[in-house]
C-alpha cells in the first residue's frame, strides 16, 4: 500500500487517517501546531476547563462509524457521551422561555403549546415532518457521497416541500429558511427559534435556501448530546484511535508547500525551519502517494502556488470565502451551578433587523444585543470545585471583525438573560475573538464553515474533496460535505473511500 501524507490534525483529517492506515496504508499527520483537533480546543486555567470549539456533537453515528471501522472498541467505550435534556431552552424577545425535550416529538410540541399557545406545538410538529422530507431526498448526496460531477441538479431543486402562501391574491411558497418561518411557522417566536439554527452556523436566514430546515431537524431526530470532560475529550479518542492504528503524527511541523511531478502531487515539502527558503535544495521533503490538505482554502492556496485547483469552471464549485466567525467568552464563575438548569440557552435578539444587518448588510458590527448561547455542563470537572462554575458564551459574528471591550459588555448583558447573577459571580473572563480562530486555523478573518446545503444556486454547496491535482485531496470543514463535526467526519470518510477504492467510490452501502 502507499505512503500518505495528512497536512493538518483536525477532525476530519484524522478520521481519513484512521480510515487509511487501517486500509494498510503508511500515514503521516504533519500539524503545525502543537496538538492535535483543530476547532476542538480547550482551555485551562485555575482549575476551570472551558470548550473552545464546538460545545455539543449532533449525528453521534458519524463518529460511530468511524470507531466500529477502525477498531474493536466503540466510541462509547472511548469517551463517556451523555444525552442533553433539554435539548435548549429559549429566552425570546418578549421574555416567553421554552425548554425543550431532546429528540421527542410530541414533549417539543406539548412545550411549544404550553409556552407559546395552541397551535404553535403543531405547527411547529408539521415543519419538522416537511423538513424531514428535505433531509430523506438530500442526505446521501450531501453527507454520504462524493459530491456529484452534476452537483447543478443539488444547487438548483429545492428539497424542501414548502406549504402553499396565499398573499394579495397570488400563491407563493418559502423559498428561504426566513419565508418558511414567516408563511408556515406564523409566530416571531417559533421564527426566531428556526432562524437560531442557521444564525448558530453563520447563515442569513433572509437568503439561506428554505432546505436548511434540516439544520433544526437534525438536532431534533438525533438528539443533541455532550462528551463529559469537556468535548476535547472526543478529539483525544480520536486520536489516540489513530495512534492505535500507527498513524504518525509531527506536531510543529508546518507544510511549506504542496510538491508536484508532472501534474501530479508526490509529496509535501516541511517549512519546519525558517532558514531555508521553500523550494530551496536544503529543504526537506517527504515523499507520497497521496496528500490530503485539511486546511483552510487560504492555506491550500499558498500550498500549491500557482496551480489552478478548482472553482476557476462553471463546472466547479467554489471554495466559500468571506463567510462569518464566532466570538466566544468563557466565564470563570464564583458559586455552582444552580440544580436544575439547562445545559445550553439559547437568548434571542430583541432587534432581528440590527442583528442581520451588522452579521450580513453594509454595516458589519456585533449586534446592540446579540444573539447569544450560553453553555452550562453539568459537568463537575470543568470547574476548581463545587462551589465554582465555567459558562461559555458564544456568539456568531462577522469574519474579521475586531473586539472591544464594549463588545464583551454587550455579550455579558445579553447573558443575563439566562445567568442573572453572572456580572455578582464574575471572577474573570477570557476572550477568543475572529482573529484567534484566524490565527489558528489561517481561514481569513476566522471565518468558520457551514454544512453544505442544496439550492441557493449551490452557493452553500462545498468543492470536492478530489481536486484538479491528481493524488491531491482536500478534508475537512471547508471540503464537501462542510462545516461541523458530523460533517467534518464525513469528509474522513469520502476521502479514503476515494483513495482505496480510486474514483468510482460512491460512498457507503
């Protein structure tokens, strides 16, 4: 078998680094970094223990898969992962709060009917099977297989069954996510908690196609769950699942560039020693069959200099640029964690149109009062003690965008929505902005990638995860099927079935 190269250790790579070296392949990870996971970082000081990244997994069966395929051991007998309940609990604009039950139907719409009134429970039931219906027509082709040579027919059919709208005499049906929200939800609420699905994935409710009602359905059919110690602990399994299977891993060691013999991509050329300019003759390179890039189109970009990859066609799709970050505050607390509270709250904007309008419009800025989620574990080893408590706040923002201190302020005020005493029980705080992410992963601006979603012109479709370089594949957030630990898992699997099984791979049986 071959030897392959990985470039960059987040999720994605390392789940097509097990895959490969089980399939009898020699692979080598080369991080620029000094560790391992990607967006799953952690932070740690005076005893608490904050998420970095991604608070919650969805689509635990991605990750299952990964571990039945490359091991005998199960991903539950590698981290211990609980199920949250309730799934979220919503503060909205009028201060109505809903909590609602994990991946049951009929406790969501008994909540929703309780909180909001009758009806709104069925309407809200009703959405859910139209929004099943657009993730049974679109799961394969979006999470399940290469992305399709005629991926035209996923960017032009709109998989969502949108309800006939009946409006100064001419008939209309959603179009997009906020259409769907205004014509069939009819309640700013039950809008509100739609448009926080797309809003939590840096989408603009007002332009994201009316399929991304699989993002709230996802959440819905398979539950939302937690992996106690903290969501670091799922990157830790997976890659010591990879050492395991003698992956090789050189932390510190970035990439220079890209090597290519005759059109072709033979190896990876380390830039480990800032002395030696790349492609001078004292540069050290390392040979390969393959190379799989789990970067940033940016950083692919510097890698191959000069050679056209994709999206220069029609017939290509092109790498998303310019798209949103994240703001996330953790919060060192004095005090435990109250009984009884939700694990994530979910507060909603009071000014829907501010906040769209500084995350997407003309005059980008963090909103006067952003939507925020607030992140509580139930989780006794995140803090010093029990008498203490570590709250992560997170907040979609505009790439590139610089934080001020008023920021931060405008954050822990909407925070006190769900944490009233949080500004009393404040011992410090710490902040990743956009830059941190940019300066972690190269995305400009810190931009974090969405999943893949059909219509809107294939504009939230993903490039493929082959590319015009033969022996040259891409994984991971920016690649097909996109952003999001499910969807980064994925991609690890794409890739080795297109290494080991060669271009005819169509995905999993």
């Amino acid at each position: 078998m071959g030897r392959i190269a990985v470039i960059g250790a987040g999720m994605g790579a390392m789940a097509a680094a097990a895959r490969l070296a089980v399939a009898g392949h020699r692979v080598v990870v080369y991080e620029r970094a000094s560790t391992y996971g990607g967006a799953l970082g952690r932070f740690e000081r005076d005893g608490f223990t904050f998420d970095t990244g991604p608070g919650l997994l969805r689509v635990p069966a991605v990750l299952r898969d990964l571990f039945v395929k490359t091991g005998k051991e199960p991903l539950e007998a590698c981290v211990d992962l609980v199920q949250v309940d309730p799934s979220a609990r919503h503060v909205f604009a009028d201060g109505t709060e809903v909590s609602l039950p994990n991946a049951s139907r009929a406790g969501v719409v008994s909540a929703l009917d309780q909180a909001l009134g009758a009806g709104a429970g069925e309407r809200w039931g009703d959405f859910l099977v139209r929004a099943r219906e657009a993730w049974d027509r679109t799961r394969r082709p979006l999470l399940e297989e290469p992305l399709w040579p005629n991926w035209q027919v996923l960017a032009d059919r709109e998989p969502y069954p949108a309800v006939s709208h009946r409006r100064m005499l001419r008939t209309r049906r959603a179009g997009t996510l906020a259409e769907v929200g205004a014509w069939e939800l009819r309640d700013p609420r039950l809008a509100a908690l739609l448009e926080s699905h797309a809003l939590a994935y840096g989408l603009d409710p007002r332009v994201a196609p009316a399929s991304a009602a699989v993002l709230p359905y996802m959440e819905h059919a398979f539950g939302t769950w937690y992996v106690r110690g903290g969501m670091r602990e799922l990157a830790r399994a997976v890659y010591e699942r990879c050492l395991a299977r003698r992956v090789e891993f050189r932390f510190g060691t970035p990439v220079g560039r890209i090597v290519e013999k005759d059109g072709r991509a033979v190896g990876v050329e380390l830039a480990e020693d800032p002395s030696r300019a790349v492609g001078s003759a004292a540069a050290t390179v390392e040979d390969a069959d393959f190379v799989v890039a789990g970067v940033a189109p940016e950083v692919l970009d510097r890698l191959v200099a000069g050679a056209t990859l994709r999206g220069g066609d029609d017939d290509e799709v092109a790498p998303q640029r310019g798209v949103p970050s994240r703001l996330t505050v953790l919060l060192a607390l004095r005090g435990g964690r109250p009984a009884g509270v939700a694990h994530r709250t979910v507060v909603h904007t009071p000014d829907r149109e501010d906040e769209l309008e500084r995350l997407f419009g003309a005059r980008p800025g963090l909103p006067t009062a952003p939507t925020v989620t607030v992140s509580r574990p139930d989780d006794p080893g995140l803090a010093p003690d029990a008498e203490h408590e570590a709250v992560t706040v997170t907040v979609t923002v505009p790439s590139g965008l610089r934080v001020s201190e008023a920021d931060v302020e405008r954050v822990l005020d909407a925070t006190r929505r769900a944490v009233p005493d949080v500004r009393e029980r404040l011992l410090w705080h710490e902040v990743r902005t956009p830059s941190d992410i940019a300066e972690a992963t190269g995305a400009e601006g810190g931009a974090v990638p969405a999943p893949a979603l059909a219509a809107a012109a294939g504009r939230l479709l993903h490039p493929s995860n082959g590319t015009r370089m033969p022996g040259l594949f891409t994984v991971g957030g920016w690649t097909h099927p996109g952003g999001g630990l499910p969807h980064a898992g994925m991609s690890g699997a794409l890739v080795s079935g297109l290494i080991v099984e060669g271009p005819d791979f169509r995905g999993s049986q």
